[in-house]
C-alpha cells in the first residue's frame, strides 16, 4: 500500500514539476551565454597557473619553494562551488524570468509586424541547403520570427501572402498559436484563388508594390512609429519594372519601416518546370541587388538568408525588439509576473557566502 501511495505521490509531483517548468518564461535568453563566462575564466586561471609554475622551476624545485613561504593559505573547496551557483542564479535573473499571473490591468505593448510572404512561382525552386523549397523555407523562417515575438511578449503580428496580387492571410494579434495555426495552412505548391492571375492581361506573376501596399493598409494607423513590415522573397519579378518602388513609396509615407528577408542562391540560377496548360521551363534565382534597394529605399534592414536557415533571433533583437513600441489600450490582458528579483536575492547570498568562506580560510 505504501509503495503505492508513494509512487503516485511522486507522479502527482513529477506532473506539477512539468507544468510549473512549461509556464517560465524569459525575456531575454540569449544572455544565457553568459553561464559559459566561468569555464572561461578557469581555462584562464589553468593557464596562468602552468605559467607561474614554469616561472617558479627556474628557481629550483616547486616543492622546496613552496615550504620556504612562511604564510600559506589552505583552499577551500567551497569557494568556487558557492561563486559558481552565484554567477548561475544572477544570469538566470538578468536573462528576465517570469511566470504565474502579475497585474490584471496591464496592457501588451510592443510593435505591430505584418509579414509578408511571397507566394510566386520562382518561389518554388529548391535551390536551399537542404530539401525545401523556397516557399517552405520561408514560411519556416516567418515561423521563427513569431516564437521570437512570442518569447518577448507584446508583439502583433499580421500576414499578406501575395503573388500576381496580394491578399490578407491573418490581421495583426498577439495569438501566436493562432499564427502558427495560419502557417500550417499555406501550401506554396496549390497557389490561392485570391492570388494568382485574374486573366491574361496581369503584366507579372509577382507584384510586390501591391503586397507591400496591402501590408500598409493592414496596419493600425494608431500606432505610428511602433510598425514594421517583413518582407520574405527572392525578388524575382520577371518584369522587371521596378513595380516595388510604389509599396515602398507608400510604406515610407506612414513611416513603416521595410525589412527583406533574401531567400534562395544568388550566385546560381535554378531552373524550375513550371506546368500549366503547357509546361515551361523558367530560371530563377535570389536577385539579391533588389531584395537590397527595397529594403534601403524602404529604410528597412536587409537579411541574406540565401540558402541557410532564417535567424530570426538575431533579426528580432536588432531591428525589431529595441525600437519604440506601443501600448495597445483594446488588448488589455493578464500580465506575467517577473521573478528576476528572487534570482538576484539568491545570487548576491551565494555571493556573499563565497566571500565570506574566502575570508575565514585559515592559514596553515
């Protein structure tokens, strides 16, 4: 009987141990490299110790210098063992931990992001490191982005996927399962009705102006100065007529900043079957020197994701998460509770124990 309540004692505490570790959140983890600074430090302290030791031996022997000092200092073990969990405990409070409820009347701020994704045939080509194609590669990349927005807190996000013409895949929210959701819905391969040619008389298969046109109208103009949009193409129009230049020139005007995600090899053209009522074979690849004029026409930041994964982390930090940011007055929610303060505590107590163990270590 014993054995019995006892293991469903520990099965009751290994679930509630799960739930509480799903519900921490940072808000800054990349500063978790941080935690390798000591290993660092001891590879250091290794090295100046052989130093001094090869230093010594020109004198004669380490074992008859060291028992002609007078004072030695007896180690304590404990010292680096308390300085260790110290350093852990402060960088887990620098790194922003939360969890549980805090204020009820708090509101999500943050920027409004409208991702947009393009959908176009070119897009199709698998020219990445690995077995996807451009398309997938770019909805995987958008995927990131939105964790990253998720693990700050705040930020909205809104979709336009486009082609010939644009259309509106998800408003902007703060529901990044929701986004997720959306994601897994889009099938580069099977183009929507809403964005594929009306009829023979459209000049091009790709129209970014239109989308990035589209992308300004979807944002909240209350919010001005807290939006950005996130472009993710290959810029391969075959028109060529510069068509971006008026989604660029509107973006400017509400002083939305455009940033361009490049997907896809600039350095080698990839030749796609393309079928329809005939099959035609068209070249393609990443016109990188675009993806650039539209992001600094667009005063925006330019990413050569090319053909490796999308480090939307990186990205997040730098363009996005350090900018001004807006209060959403109509998306007022439950804010998560910070605990920083409790690691800080803890940490400055080990702290204090390692120097005071330090101090007390007597002399031999």
């Amino acid at each position: 009987m014993i054995p019995i309540v006892a293991a469903s004692a520990a099965g009751a505490w290994w679930m509630d141990l799960r739930t509480f570790a799903a519900d921490v959140r940072f808000e800054r983890p990349f500063l978790f490299w941080l935690a390798l600074a000591p290993i660092a430090w001891s590879i250091l302290g290794l090295a100046a110790a052989k130093s001094k030791r090869r230093k010594l031996a020109a004198f004669g022997k380490p074992a008859s210098l060291y028992a002609l000092q007078t004072l030695r200092r007896k180690p304590s073990r404990w010292v680096p063992w308390f300085a260790g969990v110290a350093w852990s405990l402060l960088v887990l409070a620098v790194a922003g931990p939360n969890w549980g409820q805090g204020e009820r009347d708090g509101v999500a701020e943050g920027r409004d992001i409208v991702a947009v994704l393009d959908l176009s045939k070119s897009m199709l080509a698998k020219d990445l490191a690995g077995t996807q194609s451009r398309w997938q590669a770019a909805v995987d990349g958008l995927r990131e982005l939105n964790r990253a927005a998720k693990r700050r807190s705040g930020h909205r996000i809104g979709i336009v996927i486009f082609a010939a013409r644009p259309a509106i895949l998800l408003p902007a929210t703060t529901d990044h399962q929701h986004i997720d959701f959306k994601l897994l819905d889009i099938d580069g391969e099977q183009q929507p009705n809403d964005i594929r040619p009306k009829d023979d008389f459209d000049v091009s298969g790709t129209r970014i102006g239109l989308a990035l046109k589209l992308a300004v109208k979807l944002h909240d103009e209350r919010f001005e100065g807290a939006r950005d949009i996130v472009l993710f193409t290959d810029a391969d129009d075959p028109e060529a007529d510069r068509e971006w230049l008026g989604g660029v020139s509107s973006a400017r005007a509400a002083g939305i900043p455009v940033h361009v995600v490049g997907v896809g090899d600039p350095g080698q053209s990839h030749t796609l079957l393309i079928s329809g009522e005939k099959e035609e074979a068209i070249s393609t690849k990443l016109f990188e020197d675009v993806a650039e004029s539209i992001a600094a026409e667009g005063q925006g930041t330019y990413v050569p994701m090319r053909r490796e994964p999308f480090d939307a982390e990186a990205f997040f930090r730098q363009a996005i998460d350090g900018r001004s940011k807006r209060l959403i007055d109509d998306e007022s929610r439950v804010q998560r509770k910070d605990r920083s303060a409790w690691f800080y505590a803890t940490g400055g107590l080990f702290l204090v124990l390692a120097w005071w163990r330090g101090r007390s270590t007597g002399a031999e």
